[in-house]
C-alpha cells in the first residue's frame, strides 16, 4: 500500500476513523490522497467534505454526525432532539438545527436541515454535548427540548409537543423544576401549565 495511504489511515485512525476535508488538510491529508483513497475503496465519503474510514462500522446516526461536523454552532433540537431523546414516535426527515441570531444559514445539500435561531439566552440554555460515533454531538437536553417544541408547535405541531410532554412525564427521571424552568424561559409557563395539570 503506498505510503501516502498508510499515513492517511493513521490519521484517520487518531481521530474515531471521520474526518471534514479541511481538517484531513491540517493533518497533512491532501484532497488529491482522499479522492485517491475513496476510489480505491479504502475511504467512504459520507456527505459533502467528510470522508469515513471505509473498515469502519456504518455510522449509528450519520444524520447528526454530519450535520455536528459541518455545522459546529448547531444545536440538534426540537423533533431530531426527542427522537434522540426516545420521546417522540415520530422519525425526523430532516435535522432540526438551533443557532444564534447572527450566524446565517448553512448551506447543506444533504442531509436536510432545518433551522430556528434563538437569542443568545434560549440558544445557549439546555446544551448537552454528546459522542455520536466518536464525534461531539451537542442537543438540547430533555426539558429544554419540551419546552422548545411548545414554543414552535406552530412549526412542528401542538400533537408532537403534547405527545413529547406525556412521554416524558412517564419517565422515572423527569424533573418537574427543570422542565417549568425552561418553559419560563421560552415564556411558554402559561401555555404548558394546563397540559402539565391534565397529564399528571
């Protein structure tokens, strides 16, 4: 196997096995080697710029993945937060993305995305960072999620915030305080309160 390749695979290997293009660039992996490599089936390019070692296992969530890489200010929310969350049967057909007011949109061909800006205050409230298949994944926490998807039931529909509320109402872990707190965060206390009162 040429040299070239060999040290491309260990740097791949260093860093979970995916890599953007421009980060492979930094590490001394030109974009010549990563074409070269995805022909000859070492390489498996898995969107647009980011390219996966081929004898790795298939991504678990290369939606999120991908969308985490390419977009580093996103926060995974609203439907593709509860499906993450187990608190929705629904299946997101695209990547609900939360970012800041002042960061435009990306643009992605593949996955869809969608995305809602917060201020500064909603946007970086509730922020888990999770390891999806070696990469750094932030999401909205539970609660947060709750609350953002009364917030936008207008977007996503009040039958998927009701049905993420009951859900996670029957968790043995919910908590009630940090669920009223990001309601009276999104100003959605009076709208969620009835809901809670009904489902409890």
């Amino acid at each position: 196997m040429r040299q070239s390749f060999v040290t491309a695979i260990n740097i791949f290997s260093t860093n979970n096995g995916i890599l953007k293009m421009a980060q492979a660039d930094k590490l001394g992996v030109d974009s010549k080697t990563l074409l070269e490599m995805t022909d000859a089936g070492l390489l498996v390019k898995e969107s647009r710029g980011v390219y996966r070692l081929a004898n790795m296992p298939p991504l678990s969530n290369p939606d999120l993945v991908q969308v985490a890489m390419r977009v580093p200010a996103g926060v995974v929310c609203l439907i593709s937060a509860l499906a993450f969350h187990n608190l929705t049967t629904q299946i997101p057909h695209k990547v609900y993305i939360a970012l800041p007011t002042d960061v435009k949109k990306p643009r992605i061909d593949y996955p869809p995305i969608e995305v809602i800006w917060l201020s500064e205050k909603t946007y970086s409230n509730g922020m888990e960072e999770h390891t999806i298949d070696g990469v750094k994944v932030r999401i909205y926490n539970r609660e947060k999620t709750v609350a953002d998807c009364f917030r936008f039931r207008n977007k996503i529909g009040q039958d998927i915030a009701l049905e993420a509320l009951k859900d996670y109402l029957r968790r043995p872990d919910r908590n009630i305080e940090h669920l009223l707190n990001y309601a009276r965060i999104n100003r959605m206390h009076n709208v969620m309160m009835p809901f809670l009162k009904a489902a409890l």
